[in-house]
C-alpha cells in the first residue's frame, strides 16, 4: 500500500478493510520493458561469465557493469531479475555490481548464487508485506518503515532461513560497492561492501536506511550514513568514472514514466524538515537526480541496457498476493528475454 493509496482507496462497507485493487492491469500499470542495447551488452556478459566457469581470465578489454537502482518494493522487480540472471549463470559476468538503496541487499543475494539470490527476493513478498517492515500506525512514531528488522533477516536472526550467506559474496567475482549518504554532509559515496573492514549487512542496512520514514542514519567506522537515494539515485558520473565500464546493464526497480502525486510530494517536504539542510535537500531533489542520472547514460556512448518495471507496485506497495504477482510476471520476462545468452 502507497501513501497514495492511503488517501484514495475506499474502505468496504461495515469493515475495515479496504477494497482490493486487481493485482495486475497492463491498462493501468503498463508493461515491464528494455531500453538500450540489449544483444550487445549480454552477449558482453555471457562471453565474461563463461570465462570464469571455464577458469579462464575474462577479456580485460571488457568490463560490464550491473546497477541496482532504488526502488522501495519496486525492488522486487531487480529481484526477480536477479534470480534469472544467476539461474542463467550470468552474474559472475559483471566485473563491477553496484547497489543503491533497496538494490544493494538485491545485488548482494544475487552475487551469493542462485539460491540465495531466490531467497532473498522472497523477502519482498514474505517479511516486507508484514507489520514487522511495513506498518503506517508508526508513522506518528516517526519510523513506519523499520530496515533494521531486515537487518536481522539478512543476518539469518528472524527465522534463520534466509540469512546472506556473505562469504560467498566475498568469493563472488564482481567486485561489489553499496551507494550510501553522508548525513551531515549529504555527499554521495561508493562503500566497498567487500572491505574487510566494512560489517556488509550494516553496509546494506545504511544504504536502504531510508531518511524520514525509518532510521535517520547507520554508523560504520565513526561516520554516519543513510540512504543512498538520498544523493544519488542514479549515479552514472560516479560509476563511470570509477569502474570505467564498456558495458552497462541497469536494475532500474522503477517504471520508465513513473507517477508521483501532489499528496506523495507534500508528505515528502513535510516529513524532510527534520533532516539536516544538505540532506533535506537532497531528499526533495532525488527525482530529479534520477532523471539526470538517466541522461547522462544516454548520452555517455557506451553500450547499456535499462530494464523497467511496470507500474503495479509502488514503493510502499505491502499487499503480499500483488507483491509475489509482480515477482513471478518480472522473472518470466527477464527468462525470456536472456534465455539464449543463458550458459
């Protein structure tokens, strides 16, 4: 359920409980969709990923990327993409994979294997639909969303089944790195998730650390860090520049032309008055830093490819039955989309 969907949905009659929307109309929520291209960049990943399951070295002049975008429960969406694409034995492929926000713990499943990358998308439409995550009664509380409880999933503490396994992360090829914001400063940095120095699910924990509906920040090593959406959405200059990819391959865990109301933009400036000044701002900003962020991968004269969602889920989506509909529909098309690339 979205804020939006608080303000407008009605109640049925003599009950509490609200009407049921159809989980999935193309007329209303469009279609999941590609940008960019595609048989370029993913015959560039197979041709890396068969290299490391032959025991070979990969091709030096060629270095693809996988960006994990924001997205809220739209990430249930990357998620399911990322189950394709380790299924399909395509993720060791990537010589770099960044995370940001709702992506990063998305993108450390996935490097974790098959399995953990199924495990931990079903986190999306099994703990992220319960009250333990999501529950708006807190809103006054000043926290409805509550990331530390899938802190403790990650690490395998709530039920003990779906921890991450890390050390395979670390095994992992891709070298992997976590978008996070300084939250005095609200600059944008990269956090090696592999640092032996870094505990990687707190690494994970700041980077979805949304400011204004959950924790303000998470510490590491004496410094304090929210999420990463909050600065930089979409960081095409920062990436590029730092892994100097040939190829890119973007997790967008949002629709192409997604719709933000009037009621969701109030609610933002609002709630952001009790964030320090640099972050506030750039909190209000991150659309618009999204859609530059876009821009310049357009325009940056590389090979890349953007995969889109629909509309069907939104960022504070918490209805289980429309949740795990979204993840089925969104592993199906990326199946069919990468299946002759698939080792």
């Amino acid at each position: 359920m979205s804020l939006d969907d608080l303000w407008r949905r009605p109640k049925v009659e003599g009950d509490k409980e609200r009407v049921p929307e159809k989980i999935y109309d193309p007329e209303r929520d469009g279609e999941m969709h590609i940008e960019g291209d595609s048989e370029v960049v993913f015959s560039a990943l197979a041709h890396q990923a068969r290299a490391v399951r032959e025991g070979q070295e990969k091709d030096s002049d060629t270095r693809v990327l996988g960006l994990f975008l924001p997205g809220g429960m739209g990430g249930v969406f990357g998620g399911s993409e990322a189950v394709a694409f380790a299924k399909a034995g395509l993720i060791e492929g990537f010589s770099a994979v960044v995370g940001i926000s709702t992506g990063a713990p998305i993108a450390a499943y996935a490097l974790a294997g098959p399995e953990q990358a199924q495990v931990g998308n079903s986190i999306f439409y099994e703990e992220c639909t319960t009250k333990d995550f999501i529950r708006f009664k807190r809103l006054l509380d000043g926290y409805p969303l509550d990331v530390g409880f899938l802190s403790y999933v990650f690490r395998g503490e709530e039920g003990g089944k779906k921890g991450l396994d890390v050390a395979a992360v670390r095994k992992a090829s891709p070298e992997f790195y976590v978008g996070v914001t300084d939250y005095q400063s609200g600059e944008s940095l990269l956090l090696d998730a592999k640092d032996p120095n870094i505990d990687m699910i707190t690494a994970l924990e700041a980077s979805a650390a949304v400011p204004v509906l959950d924790n303000d920040y998470i510490e590491i090593n004496d410094t304090r860090y929210t999420d990463g959406a909050a600065s930089d959405p979409f960081p095409t200059a920062k990436v590029l520049e730092q892994f100097k990819p040939t190829h890119v391959v973007v997790f967008a865990n949002a629709p192409e032309k997604p719709e933000v109301s009037m009621k969701t933009q109030v609610a933002d400036s609002l709630l952001s008055r009790l964030l320090p000044e640099n972050l506030k701002n750039g909190w209000l900003a991150r659309r618009e830093h999204f859609a530059e962020g876009l821009a310049a991968l357009r325009s940056a004269s590389i090979p890349y490819t953007i995969i889109w969602n629909d509309r069907s889920v939104k960022e504070l989506t918490n209805d289980a039955p429309t949740v795990s509909a979204a993840a089925e529909r969104a592993e199906a098309f990326t199946h069919k989309m990468i299946g002759k690339y698939a080792l």
